[in-house]
C-alpha cells in the first residue's frame, strides 16, 4: 500500500512505474455524510483499492447491494445505510474540518457524480463509453446504489470554490451531455466510499487542460472583455437606445472605396447577399466538429449567452427619424463583434469594409429617411475605434440560449423549439424536486410530521410548487408518518 512507504519505492517494488505521481495525492476521509471533521488521509491509490476490494472497515457487502428504491420510492433501509457510510473528498483537503474557510490543498482532481440512471447495466454502457472516450478519466466506479456513476478526472488548474463550479459546469456540457449533478458541485463535497470490484483506474490518466479549452469556446460563451463566467448584464434582443449618439461618435479617416446599392427587396435578401458576397456573420456559429449527431444539439440547462443579430423588426418597418443613429449603432456593433471574433483570415480593412458596406446599404433601404453616408461611415467608425481599444460594450445584444443545433440539422423548428423547452424547464423541475426531498428528510429526522404545510412554511418552497410535486413523494411520505406513529 501507498501509504505506508515512499511513492516512488512503491512504483518500484510493485512494478509500476508508469504510476501517475497523482495516485500519490492525499485525501481527507471522515465518518459519514452529516460529518465534517476531518479523521484522516489515505492516498487516492489506496483509495480506490479500498474501493475495488472492499477494504473499508465494518462495511457488509450486503450494505451495498441494498436497492435504492423499492417501487420507484426511496428505500429506507438504503437511506439509514447510505447515512452511515465513510466517506472522502477528492477535491481538496482541509485544516480539520470540511469548510471552504479552512481549505488546505486544491487536488486538481474532479469529483463529478451521475445519478439516476434506470439500471444498473444502463450505468455500466455509460460507464464504457466515458472510459473509451476521454483519457483524463483517472477512475470511474458505481455508486452505491448501483445506479449511479462516480467519476474523477484530473484537470491542470483549479483556482478556487467558484471556479471549481463553473468548469464543473463547462466539463458537464461539453463532456456529459448535462447529466451530471449540479448538487456534487463545491471543493467541499464530499462522497460515501462504496465498493466496486470492476472499477476503472487509469494508472496513467492525461491532464484535461481545462483552462486552454475555456480560451477556445470563450468567444462562444461570453462577450469581449468579460470574463468568462459573468453574465452580461442584459440579454434583450438589438433595441436602439432613445438617446442620440449623434456627437459621440469620433472623426477618423473614412473607407473610401465607393460603395453603391440595388434595391434589393427585403432585409433577408440583404443579409443574404452580404453573407453570400462579403462573407459576413450574423450569428455566432459553433464548430460543427462538437455534433456527434445533427439533430442532437448542444445542451446548455442553465442557458448560454451567445450573439445572433436580430434583424427580424425591421422586416416590415423602416426605422423612424428619432431611432436611425441608435439602429445604425447598434447592429454594426454586433457585426464588429461576430466577424473580428470568428474571422480570423480576413484582414481586418475587408471586415471593416464589409460592415460599412451593409449598413449603408441597411441605411438607404431601411432608413425613413436615411442619414448621411458620412454619418453612418462615422458611427461605423466609432465602433471600430471602440472594439480595437478593447472597449466595444455589446453586452445587452446578447440572447440566452438552451439549446445550439448543427446547421446540418434536420429537425423542424416545432420540433427544435419542444426539445429546447424541456432542456430550459429541466433545472427548476431538479431544483424543486431536491429542495421537497431535503425538507421531507429533515422533518423526518426531526420526529415531525410530515405535511405539504409543513414542507412548505419551515423551509420556504412555494405552496404551489409542493402540491405540483407532492403526488411523487407521498408513498415515501406516507412511510415516514407512519413510523412516526
């Protein structure tokens, strides 16, 4: 065992030298779920033995082959069980107790845990898949309930708490189609040690390089000169500001190449041709090499920001004399975003040039009645000038999205839309379900009874949301009750 011997006199003697030196991290262990208090350390290598041979003291195997649930309701046999358990913390480690304000070591490792599969084989085919797929999977092993996957990857750098929560979110999005607990997330948690005589360990896992990848997909996710996990501020679709920038903007040198314009029919065909032509985005668009299949999309639960113009009101309207300048302002600010992000073989006069191209051809067809060409090569101008001192603010353009689809796709927008609906509903539907089953297991822990009153008024759920969930937790409720009795 690691433990009781220097790592590299263990890889020697066991004859394995290609041993990862992150089997040689240490873990802080403590006596179960409800506990903080930190008991000892064991080495991740020792751990994961503990795992495969059932090395945990005073641990039946028929612990572990207690059923989760009996009749699509929690077991509580399983439940006392599952309280009991030891457990550990991959993340880090902490100064005696298991509090953020006393963390010790960031372990780089990843504790990420997926529930709630329908069996135990359906957990397994997963379980195959993710090892064949991603080589920075150090181990993966069934829970304790046999349904549910425990799985530690090594990332290069975690920073903190927030930021161990928002790469947990980008790894499930990216990597695990969104199945992943969003409730395992936290440096803190901490999992019960289970037994698992098939488990998977990499003995030489490869390093996700996390932080390389969030460069790559930042454009994607978030607008220039934000960091990557804040918000923006706004994510109204393109509605012109009622204040005139019509002296803000500055004087530079003007493109002065002609640009002349057809009367084209309609602003589709406009961006059409502009697109067909010049090469313009109007959208952001995602590398198609993240599809594994066209009509299965990129699933973002809790939304993404992402730019695409909206061009749709000015469909069957001009624009009016007080909203010209703010219209003309706005939307080649979106462009200047999408094309000197996404275009990187065009230099940047083309892209300039492009763009100016456009809105004045938007300004003389959509305009009633339409400024100066000077003018709008003005306010293009400004624009520029403001993207190339990092200082373009497009925050308010930005539109949350659930779901991006591959252009490849061949689903219709209904059927698009019903997929999108549900991804957007799933996080409240979860988030519900677990605020009513943490106040129905705190009642029964307390000796009291458990009503939709009570779940409702001692831990702040909304009556409604109770009674619309209530019917899923009444067989468990009912059992809790009655023990009461």
């Amino acid at each position: 065992m690691i433990d009781n011997m220097d790592f590299g006199v263990f890889k020697y003697v066991s004859g394995k030298e290609n041993l990862s030196e992150i089997f040689d991290c240490k873990l802080d262990l403590f006596n179960h779920i409800f506990s903080s208090e930190v008991i000892g350390n064991i080495s991740l290598y020792d751990l994961l033995l503990r795992i495969k041979y059932n090395l945990t003291h005073d641990i039946s195997v028929n612990d572990f082959l207690t059923t989760k649930y009996i009749e699509d309701t929690i077991n509580p046999l399983y439940q006392t069980i599952k309280n009991s358990k030891p457990t550990t913390c991959y993340n880090a480690t902490f100064y005696g107790s298991k509090k953020l304000e006393k963390l010790n070591v960031v372990t780089n490792l990843m504790f990420l845990d997926i529930d709630h599969f329908k069996s135990k084989d359906e957990a397994l085919a997963y379980k195959e898949t993710i090892i064949r797929k991603y080589d920075w999977i150090v181990s993966c092993n069934l829970s304790l309930s046999r349904v549910g996957l425990h799985v530690i990857i090594l990332v290069d750098r975690i920073v903190d708490n927030e930021d161990f929560n928002n790469k947990y979110d980008i790894i499930n999005s990216f990597y695990f189609e969104s199945i992943l607990d969003k409730g395992a997330k936290s440096l803190s948690r901490h999992t019960i040690i289970p037994y698992d005589n098939q488990i998977f360990i990499n003995e030489n896992p490869k390093v996700l390089a996390i932080d390389s990848i969030i460069k790559k997909v930042k454009p994607l996710i978030q607008p220039v000169n934000l960091n990557l996990y804040n918000q923006p501020i706004s994510t109204k679709e393109i509605k012109p500001k009622q204040k005139s920038t019509e002296g803000d903007v500055l004087k530079v040198n003007l493109i002065s190449s002609p640009h002349t314009f057809s009367c084209t029919p309609n602003i589709e065909q406009l961006a059409s041709d502009s697109a067909r032509n010049d090469g313009l985005l109007f959208k952001e668009v995602v590398d198609e090499n993240m599809f594994d299949d066209p009509d299965t999309p990129l699933q973002y639960p809790d939304g993404v920001h992402v730019m695409e113009l909206n061009l749709y009101p000015y469909k069957n309207k001009k624009v009016q004399i007080k909203n010209r300048y703010n219209t003309i302002g706005a939307i080649s600010a979106c462009l200047i975003y999408l094309n000197s992000n996404r275009l990187k073989d065009i230099p940047d006069i083309k892209k300039k040039s492009a763009i100016l191209k456009f809105m004045q051809g938007f300004n003389h067809q959509f305009c009633e009645p339409p400024i100066t060409s000077e003018e709008v090569c003005n306010s293009v101008d400004g624009n520029w000038n403001h993207y190339v001192n990092g200082v373009l603010n497009v925050n308010r353009y930005f539109k949350k999205k659930y779901t991006l689809w591959s252009k490849h796709s061949t689903l219709t927008s209904n059927e698009k839309r019903s997929i999108t609906s549900k991804i957007k509903s799933r996080p409240v539907v979860e988030n519900s379900h677990r605020k009513i089953s943490d106040a129905i297991e705190a009642l029964q822990k307390a000796g009291i009874k458990i009503t939709q009153a009570n779940v409702a008024k001692d831990y702040h759920i909304g009556k409604t949301t109770v009674k619309k969930y209530w019917s899923e937790f009444k067989p468990l409720v009912k059992e809790y009750n009655l023990k009461l009795k």
